[in-house]
C-alpha cells in the first residue's frame, strides 16, 4: 500500500489543529526510559476525546479529571496548554498546584515542551520575551505562568483563558481559587479550565465532582482506573493464582477502545493483579483504594472501610440478570428541608430504576409529591410503597385518601427493630441491604450516583448496649457533603416481606375469607378501640411479614 508524506504546509495545519499530532512530533516526556516522544497512553486517549466532544457541544473545555497515580494526566493537560499558547496569541495559561515542589516540576515540563520544540523546527515557538521559574512570555503575547494554592490572590491579577488546576483535592484554600484565579477566566468560546486530582476522602473536591455529576456547576467528570495504565504490571510467578476478590475485580474491569471510541469490558491480566497484591503489601487497603482506585466511588469513599464492599456494588453495576419474579416495591424517600426527594423500585434481585428530584431547585408540595408516587405506582404496577414518615406523613395521607390504601405502607426507622441487636430500624434494614448484595447475582443500574450513595454509608458503631446503630444521614452529610437520599431509598424497600401479586392471588383460589384490612385502622387505633379480636388478627398478620434477613425479597 503506498505511503504518502505530507507537505510542510499540511504538517503545520495539523500541528496548529490537532493536539495529539503535536504532542508526538513536537513534545518530548521524561520517563524511566529517558526522554521520548509524546505518544498518548490510553488514559490519555480518552481525556483527549472527551475534551473534544465537549468544545464540540460547548465551544470551551470544563473538565475535572479523577484519577489513579501517575498516569500522565497532568503531562496532557500541561502539553495542551503549552500548546494554546504558542498557537493562540495572547493566550494566558496559569497552571496552580498544591505545593512548591510539585508546581517546580510541572513547570520544568513546559520548558522541556520549548527547548525541543525550538529543536524541531525554531519558527513554530514564539520568540521569548520573559523566562524565569515561575514564568514564560512569547512574543505573540501569550505567557505561562506557574503558581502555588495557598493565597487568596493567587492568579487573581491576570487575565486568563487556560486554567490548569493540578491536585485540587489536596488544596486547603479551595474557596480563595474559586474567587481568585477562576474568576480571571471567562466563559467564552475557546477557553479552558482542568482540574485533575487523585481524590483525598469525601472532601470539599468530592461534593464539587458531584455537583458536576449532577450537571450543577457546568463541569464534566473524567475517570480514570489504575488499571487502564499499562505500566502497572508485574511479572507472573509459577504458582499465581486469582483470589476470589480477584476474579472478582477483574470481571468488571475495563479498557478505553480508542477505534470504538467507547469504554469497554476487558479482564484484567495476571500482571496487573501481581503489581495490585504487590501496592496493597505496601501501602494498605485504605490508602492503596485512594492512590489507586478501580471505581469513582472506590475513590471517595468514606474511609477505606464502606459498609457495603465497592466490589460487590461494581459487580451489580454490571450484572445483567433481569428478575422475572418477585414484588414490585417502592422505596420512597421523601424531602427533608429542600434535599432530595428519591424514588427507587426493586424486583426481588434487580434495582428497576430509581427517580431523584432537587427539591432546592425544583419545589414540590405533598400533592405534587403525591401525583409523582401515583404516578409510578400505577405505571410499574407497585404492589407495595414502602415511604419514610419521617418527612412523608402528609404523602402518604394524601395516597391513601386517593385510593392507595392497600399499596402505601409507613417506615419509621427510628422504631424498634425485629432484630434485638440493632438500635433502630435503619440499622436492620442496611443489613438487610447489605446481604442482599453478598447473595449471588443482584442488578442495580449502572449509575455514579447510586454507586456513591452506597459507598458514603460507613461501617456501623456498637451503642453503650452494644446494638449496632449508623451514623445519621444529617451525620453523614455534615462529615461528607452528602445525603445518601438514594441509598434511604432503597434501604426502604427491604422494611418488610412483601408477596407479589402472583402469589397473593394463588392464595386467594383456596380461601373464602374476602375480609379485607383497612389500612387507616392501625394497631394503635384497634387498641384504643378495644377491638381486640381484630388487634389479635393485625398482629398476628405483622408476625407473618417478619422473616429472617436472607427471605426478604
């Protein structure tokens, strides 16, 4: 097949219009291997492609890179920025990081990027005007400038269009850069901001990433595992073999097809599990998930030791098993003071979908709340909605006023638990959650949002009487910036065992007791009543919905 160079004219195009091009023919690295050409990695690969798709929908670049050690993120947004300047006149590039030392060595890579640069063709590097350790300026009148997090001034005197935010998650100043160096950039077309970071617990940086998640703050999250970075493998002894958590991890691992321009499922290889067994040794299994996460969650998790293992959570995350039997039941978490309001269904092994609604920024009245959960329940065919009181009473009174008596039951998890050893209801029923994602083969969506949720719920603490209670959810969201509304939500869905239609009709064909129970008439009102033969008949039916925590479906 014939080959054919490219003109001087056409080398300049795509040096000028592809970044990716520039980098391998112009840019040199610093590697273990010495000085080499700038080839992007797969990490790389992908964080070019979505900045790509995002000046494509927006016209500008807002991206947060989360990521594992070392994999060369900072060396592409470096590059590009370099880049911007020399290609853009009067470009102003101002990278921060959170210390001297590390600010030193990402400016000693733009000075690598000009010298060899200059060495591949002198005319494509403006002339220098400025050189110094903190800064470059060209004579096309664009600068690149270096700074430290720490000041509430920093970068707030110029006049920037590239911000390169290296380790924000480690900055203890975070609101001084929103207010300085951020406010020097606009948002016209053609401007960029990166902040890319390993993650450093359920910090400031952790509630930014999920407002991005959550499209609130116009910023997009990139992630990147360790293990899509080729050089984290070891060589293979003879005796290697897979642990279970092992062929566990592997099996949701996955690649960046650069040609299928998609993230895709690819087993991990015996060296990369070699290399992981070999950091967990050293640095523990805290640490190691921070430094080196698998996941998104996995790397802001609570504290290395999440109630629910972020394995298990991933593994559901792609189980494709679809329930075909089994209740439909709705866990409803109701709004508490402008939070979130959730909406989740499960089918005995298989999450259906959940529904989240910002309260803050989409107020809902208890009939619009009602109209909502009328609405799902009459859609998925619920045959039971299981509505935390705490916030829903009048929800739930206005469902049963519309006919949804036999569907519409009240949670109180501060009540007492089936189970002696929890303090309260909620204790039990994360239990309950908890078993029923280390029993094989359950299906939750694939979602971030979920996923963090589940892993923002920490390990539980023995009271003075030794039951087993959790932190709060007001707790948790003071420690953590966040509400784990959906995680409520499907918690509520294992309050008690519910018999989906199917079976209630089977036993229906051989009784000819049509009595049914007004779901307004509690125990407590029987009681008050002094119905007793009814009060026997409701307390006898509660006994037969308390199984023990494998049977609840």
């Amino acid at each position: 097949m014939p080959t054919f160079e490219l003109t001087r004219q056409q080398k300049a195009k795509l040096h000028k219009e592809s970044y990716r091009y520039f980098a391998k023919n112009v840019l040199k690295i610093k590697t273990d291997d010495g000085i080499i050409d700038f080839s992007f990695n797969m990490v790389q690969d992908y964080i070019d492609h979505r900045a790509k798709d995002q000046i494509k929908r927006t016209g500008r670049v807002r991206m947060i890179v989360v990521k594992a050690r070392q994999q060369g993120c900072s060396e592409y947004v470096c590059g590009r920025g370099f880049w911007k300047a020399i290609f853009d006149p009067a470009t102003s590039v101002y990278i921060l990081s959170h210390e001297d030392k590390s600010v030193a060595k990402l400016f000693d890579k733009v000075d690598r990027y000009c010298r060899f640069a200059k060495d591949y063709a002198q005319a494509l590097v403006p002339e220098e005007t400025t050189a110094n350790k903190y800064q470059k300026k060209f004579k096309n009148e664009s600068n690149y400038t270096v700074g430290t997090a720490g000041s509430d001034n920093t970068g707030r005197s110029d006049t920037n269009k590239f911000g390169h935010l290296s380790e924000p998650a480690h900055y203890s100043n975070d609101a001084g850069i929103k207010s300085g160096l951020l406010q020097t950039i606009s948002n016209k077309p053609g401007t960029e901001i990166w902040w890319e970071s390993t993650a450093n617990g359920l910090n400031w940086f952790h509630q930014f990433c999920e407002k991005a998640n959550k499209g609130l703050n116009g910023y997009e999250v990139i992630f990147c595992p360790w293990f899509w970075s080729d050089k984290y493998t070891e060589p293979v002894t003879q005796n290697f073999k897979r642990t279970k958590d092992e062929s566990d991890l592997s099996a949701i691992a996955t690649i960046w097809d650069n040609k299928l321009k998609q993230i895709v499922l690819h087993p991990l290889s015996d060296g990369q599990l070699v290399w992981r067994r070999l950091k967990l040794e050293e640095l523990g299994e805290k640490l190691f998930k921070q430094e080196y996460p698998a996941t998104f969650a996995e790397a802001f998790q609570a504290s290395g030791d999440s109630f629910i293992d972020n394995m298990i959570v991933e593994k559901a995350r792609k189980c494709e098993i679809e329930e075909t039997y089994g209740a439909n039941i709705l866990g409803v978490d109701p709004a508490h003071k402008s939070d979130r309001m959730v909406l989740l269904l499960r089918k005995g092994r298989q999450v259906i979908d959940f529904w989240v609604r910002d309260t803050k920024k989409e107020p809902i009245d208890d009939q619009q709340q009602k109209e909502w959960v009328a609405k799902i329940i009459e859609e998925y065919d619920v045959d039971r909605a299981e509505i935390d009181i705490g916030a829903g009473y009048g929800l739930i009174s206005k469902l049963r006023d519309s006919g949804f008596q036999d569907v519409v039951n009240e949670v109180d998890f501060g009540e007492s638990p089936d189970d002696p050893q929890y303090l309260n209801k909620r204790a039990e029923v994360f239990h309950r959650v908890r078993d029923w994602f280390n029993e094989k083969g359950c299906n939750i969506p694939d979602s971030d949002d979920l996923a963090t949720d589940i892993a923002a719920i920490p390990e539980p603490v023995p009271t003075d009487t030794g039951r087993l209670k959790f932190k709060s959810k007001q707790d948790i969201k003071k420690d953590y910036g966040l509400s784990p509304d959906i995680m409520d939500a499907l918690a509520l869905t294992f309050s008690e065992r519910v018999r989906p239609k199917e079976a209630r009709l089977e036993a229906n064909r051989f009784t000819t007791n049509k009595r049914s129970i007004n779901a307004e008439l509690t125990i407590a009102n029987k009681r008050r009543q002094g119905d007793t033969a009814e009060l026997n008949s409701l307390q006898d039916d509660r006994k037969m919905r308390t199984l023990p925590k494998r049977e609840y479906r």
